[in-house]
C-alpha cells in the first residue's frame, strides 16, 4: 500500500500547486474588500492584517502547541475534541481562513499539525456568517504551506479477550496558500466478539448460544480523494470518496443461531466553489452519493440509494452605520434521492424531495469605542433576524441579540421556531438487525436479549419546534486564560424526531407495534428506527470552565509545555415527552417512559511536553430511575447506580518535534518524520454500569459483562511522517 501516496502526488503534479498566501480568498471589512496580506501605508505608520483572520475576533484561540496537545490524527478530530472540551454543541459552522467553505469534507482529512490556529468566534457571529440560529462559529486558520506523507497502524483488544481491532492508514497533504490536495486510504479489520467469551452473558443459555456474536466480525475499506484550487478570485473544492464494508455475525432466533451477511458500498462526489461579484460572496456545491447494501440469513435483503444535492449561498455587507456594516445573508438548497430494492420479496420504491431557503439580517446596535454616549455606556450589541421556507409549507423564524458589556463580558440570546425538514438518511437507510442487546422485560420481571432493529423510517413526518438559548461568557482573565460560561436552553418540540424511550410498561402500551413477543410471550425484538413523538420539552443549564498553563516567553515551542484544563457539566431542569397524542405527558427525569440522568460532568486534560503528551477525560453521570409504571415507585423499578469512567492516553515522539523545515519557506515544522507511539486506555478502571430494583434485589441484566461486554479496552498507535 506505500506506493498509494506516490501515486496520488504524481497524478495531482507539483506544477498544478500555485504560490499563494490566502486560503478562500480576501477577507471583506465592512464596507470594502482589502488584500490583508498587503501592507497599507498610513503616515509612515505600516499596518498589517492577519492571515486567515474571521470578520469578527476570537473568544477563544487554539495556537500550534494547543492543537499539538490534542494528540489528534487529522482536523476532524481536533474539532470533535474542541465540541467537547469548549462546549459547542454538535454541528458548528466552519470557516477556512477566514471565509465558508462549500464542503468542509474537503479540509478535515489534513494532519492536525496543518492548522496553524483554530479560533471559536463569539455568538454574534452566527449573524454575520449566516449560521443557524444559536449555532456556533468556529474558524481554522491553515499553514500557509505544508506538505506530508504519513501513515499509521494500529491494534486494540479488550482487556478481556475476545474481540480485537486493527487498521492502518496512509495519506498524503500539501497546501501552498488557497491549493491543496489530500488523499487517504484506509483499511480495517474487527474480529467478532462471541458469547462464549464471556462468562455471565445471558446468550450462552440455550443450544448454540456460546457462538452468538455480541459484536459482529467486519471489514472495511475506504479512499478519499480532495483537490481546492485558486481562479483569480474564485477558488474551487472538488471531493470523492468510496466505501466498501462487510459485516458476518451469528444471531439467535427460532431457538438456535443463523448466520447472517451484511455489506454496504458507496461512492460519493462533490464539486463546490465560492469566490466573490459585484460586492458578494457567493459560494455553491454540487453533490451526488450511489449506495448498495445487502443482507443474507436473518433476512433477505437488496437496496439501491442515489442521492443529488444542489447548495448555494450569498453573503455581502449592504451599507455601513457608525456601529459597523449591516450584513445579508441568503441560501438555499435542495435535495432528492431515491431508495429501491426488495426485502423478503417485498418491493421498495421511496422517493424523497426537500428543498429549502433562508436569510439573516445582522445589524450591530451599538459599537464599544465609538464617539458616542451609547458606545460608552453600552458597548457591543448586535441583532440577528432571520427566515426561511421549504417547499413542503414549512418554514422558520429566528431572532438573536447578542451584548457585550465589557470585554470579558459576553450575553447572548436566541429564539426560533420553525416547521423543520426530515434528513434525508433517516429516511432512507435500509432496515436491519443491529447486534444483540439486553434489556429488563417489566412484563415479565426478566432480562432478555434481543434483536434491535435499526435503519430508516420513511414515514417520518417533519417537526415544529421552538428554541430558546440564554448564554454568558467571561473571560478570558489573568495569564492563566480563566474563562468560563453558563448557558440556559429550552426545546419545545411536536412531532419531534427520536426513538422509543426505554421499555415500560407505558411505552409498550403506546407502541405496541413496536414490540415483538413470541408465542410464549417473551420478548424477542424492538422496532429502534427513528420515529415521530407527539411533543417533547426540555430544559437544561450547561456550565463550562476552562484554563491554561501560562508559558513562559522565549522558550521554544518543542520545550514549552502546555497544560489546558476543561470542565463542563449539564444539569436537566425537565425532560417531559407526550408518545402520542391523547396519552399523560411522562416526567423522563422522575423515571417515567425510561428514565434519564438528571447531571452529567466531563474533565478533560490535555497535556505536552517536548517528546510527551497526555489526554485525560474523565466522565460522571448521576444515577437515575426507571419506574415500571408512570407517576409512582414501585418495587420492581430499575434503579441505575451513578457511573464513572476514565480514559488515558499517552503518546512519545522517538525523535525531538520541530527538528526538520518546511520544504518551501524555511518555517519550522510542528512534528519530526520519527515514530510516535500513542497508548490508549478507554475505560481504565474497568467500571460496568449496576443496577438493583426498587426493592433492593439485584436487577437482573446487569451482570459484568451483559450491558457492556468489551469493558476496559488497550489501544497501540504507531504513526510516521515520511
């Protein structure tokens, strides 16, 4: 497989690679677009802007020693990690240097050591950009030049035995400011994890039971392909990617073990581009995905999905105030697929269309440092207004102000409501059996294993909703970068999008399409796909802290050393869910339709030191009850035990990072082409969730190794830089 690198740098060629510095073009002011690169001569005073930098300032700023302490592989991973540490929710806005992207997918594969720095951007922002209401805007700031080859193998295997992991990777990046290119290839192997490894699980009862597969055997491939190039003005981002996966597993059903065969291929391509006319700028992407999946034995199953998307959008400061430039922001898009095949016989035809479009308005109130009273004594304020419409009737409206008193002192609010789309793959992914589970039986006071069963719902019906955030924001202060923040959220939601909440008594009555029994009565599989709920509320205070370790001035960055400290912690104020309509509304938080953790905690550290690293994360959940029947106790409740885990993560260069320069402008480089070695330990205490009844008694289905049979589990990394 080495000479996969080679083969993509020969078929892209070092003469398409342009010498520029600015990754998605220049960055607008408020009321004209300026070379930020380009010195600008005021009375002998020359200023310079920074490269890559968003319309708005950080409020947090991750430079190359704190990306470095992340010990990611790639760029998706540094933004997965900064959602958890910084406590961004799911789904953040990217920008590249400065500017949208019509397809991050095209960026994310890169080494984290191709990020110069990544910035989190403050809430008002999300106006500025066009984002969706509340969501946040996070802006990655790429080496002007970078080259790499890199490859990676690795092995996992729980501390038990059984099952283990393996795969490798290889890939290849180059930036030279706005072109870039990147493939990877990935291979990978799981073994299955049976039953008759384990010795308290419920699956070895029975003829046949010590082969049922708690985790099936898979393989994998998988080749990403990623080109952006500079026009003039106009940049443009092409991508394709493939898959292929097989899966084998053993499962129980009519009294003995069936062998059943899953396998899934998909190619997908994109073509984006986003440059600037007459004062805006525009940005589209042209996507398609082809996908087959196929099953043998549990059931008989072939499906055919093609998928066409067409996204665009414009953005432009209309005219300035003495607050700053009121900025527009337009898009649209749409998308069709259509999913056919045959299960069992049976023919399957769906065929989905959504289109939709939306604007934003921000206007900046007032400005901190203007010549006016209210700049003085208010500061910034800025409001968001936004709409949108989809071809199906629905349709959203939105709202923010965002106020910043001091500099450390940041207020945000938003509030939506809106008639929401369905994603198009929960509706089109095929039906399937998931790998077993274990779950109480109420009914029958016993814990029972079963088949889930997973996929799409093509009967989803769209959403309404309304949301409302209130968030404060302080810091940072001293040197040690002491922030923090407070953020209320309430949901309120009809016909929501989710799945059905734990087995009660409740539940099955509500849905007792849902739940399959045998002849016996016992319980054999529950219908898991996505479904419409008839109203959900949901409440929730979520805190967060963060600090580092001051580093001293004038010592090299291989030598400093870096210490950032994140604490977040959620707190429920209600969960309440009405299944359907004309059924009692069930407190989830009190145990009813399933019961919920009330607070859950996350410390995360993250540390280097020349050749060293460390990761920590550790996780608290408070325990919770599930009642039998809604609205009282009983005795044969389920009482869940608060549950604990920690996982590590140790990582050593062989050789001194930084020794080597960049190839093209002498920079010095963030890793050496020596060997790192990373060790992994998820779940490091070995820590199983427990359960007893209402009564006391010991709840059946919650032995060692019945809720999770992997347990404590070893990971070994070896990556190189070529």
């Amino acid at each position: 497989m080495s000479w996969l690198p080679l083969a993509v740098a020969a078929a892209i060629g070092p003469g398409l690679l342009a010498d520029e510095s600015v990754m998605m073009g220049d960055r607008p002011s408020q009321s004209a677009v300026q070379t930020l690169d380009e010195p600008v001569q005021v009375e002998d005073v020359e200023v310079f802007g920074r490269r890559g930098a968003a319309l708005t300032p950080p409020e947090v700023e991750l430079d190359g020693s704190d990306i470095d302490a992340l010990g990611a592989w790639s760029i998706e991973e540094v933004l997965q990690r900064m959602e958890e540490t910084l406590g961004l929710g799911e789904g953040a806005m990217v920008l590249i240097n400065g500017q949208p992207t019509p397809n991050l997918s095209a960026y994310t594969g890169f080494p984290s050591d191709a990020l110069e720095r990544t910035e989190v951007l403050p809430p008002e922002a999300a106006g500025v950009y066009g984002a969706a209401s509340g969501q946040r805007v996070v802006n990655l700031v790429l080496q002007s030049h970078f080259s790499s080859y890199d490859g990676r193998l690795a092995g996992s295997r729980p501390t038990q035995g059984g099952a283990s992991s393996a795969s490798g990777d290889l890939r290849r990046s180059a930036i030279e400011g706005r072109n870039t290119h990147q493939a990877g290839f990935r291979l990978s192997r799981d073994t299955a994890l049976r039953a008759g490894e384990r010795d308290h699980y419920l699956a070895t009862e029975g003829p046949g039971g010590a082969s049922v597969t708690l985790r099936p055997a898979s393989d994998m491939a998988m080749i990403n392909l990623n080109l952006t190039r500079g026009f003039g003005d106009w940049s443009g981002v092409f991508t394709v990617s493939g898959q292929t996966q097989d899966s084998r597993s053993v499962v129980r059903s009519g009294g003995g073990g069936v062998e059943t065969e899953r396998s899934s291929d998909a190619l997908a391509a994109t073509a984006g581009f986003s440059g600037r006319s007459n004062g805006w700028f525009l940005q589209g992407n042209l996507s398609g995905r082809v996908a087959r999946s196929g099953e043998n034995g549990l059931q008989g199953l072939a499906n055919r999905t093609r998928t066409f998307g067409l996204a665009g959008s414009a953005q432009r400061p209309f005219f300035d105030l003495p607050t700053g430039a009121v900025t527009a922001n337009l898009s649209a898009n749409l998308m069709m697929s259509r999913s056919e095949g045959d299960r069992d016989g049976l023919r399957i035809d769906d065929r989905f269309q959504s289109a939709d479009a939306r604007g934003t308005l921000a206007v900046p109130l007032s400005k901190a440092g203007v010549e006016s009273l209210q700049g003085r004594l208010i500061g910034d304020l800025a409001a968001t207004f936004g709409a949108g419409a989809r071809l199906d009737g629905g349709e959203e409206l939105n709202a923010g102000l965002t106020w910043t008193p001091r500099r450390s002192l940041r207020l945000n609010g938003e509030w939506a409501i809106s008639h929401e789309g369905v994603p198009d793959a929960l509706r089109t992914e095929p039906e399937y059996f998931g790998p077993p589970i274990v779950v109480f039986d109420f009914r029958a006071g016993e814990a029972v294993e079963i088949l889930p069963l997973r996929g799409g719902n093509p009967d989803l019906q769209p959403p309404e909703s309304e949301r409302l955030s209130v968030m404060t924001s302080l810091g940072p202060f001293t040197t040690w970068a002491l922030s923090g923040n407070l953020a209320y959220q309430r949901a309120q939601s009809t016909n929501g999008i989710g799945v059905l909440p734990g087995l009660t008594e409740d539940v099955e009555a509500a849905f007792p399409d849902h739940i399959r029994r045998d002849s016996d009565g016992r319980l054999v599989s529950i219908d898991y796909r996505p479904m419409n709920l008839g109203s959900t509320l949901i409440e929730s205070l979520n805190t967060g802290f963060n600090f580092n370790l001051p580093r001293a001035a004038n010592v090299p960055r291989d030598e400093a050393t870096v210490l950032r400290i994140a604490v977040n912690h959620s707190f429920h104020l209600s969960n309440r869910v009405r299944l359907r309509a004309g059924l009692p509304e069930l407190d989830r938080l009190k145990g009813d339709g399933g019961g919920l953790s009330r607070q859950s905690g996350r410390l995360t550290i993250d540390a280097r030191r020349g050749r060293w690293g460390a990761n920590v994360s550790a996780q608290r959940q408070e325990g919770y009850r599930t009642r039998r029947f809604a609205g009282q106790d009983d005795t044969e409740d389920l009482v869940i035990a608060p549950f604990s885990t920690l996982d590590l993560r140790f990582s050593f260069q062989m050789n001194a990072s930084g020794s080597r320069t960049g190839a093209v402008d002498g920079s010095r480089r963030r890793k050496s082409g020596g060997l790192q070695l990373n060790l992994d330990v998820e779940n490091l205490f070995d820590a199983r969730r427990e359960a007893r009844l209402g009564d006391g008694a010991a709840a059946p289905g919650y032995g060692r190794d019945v809720q999770d049979p992997l347990g404590r589990t070893v990971r070994l990394t070896l990556q190189r830089r070529f």
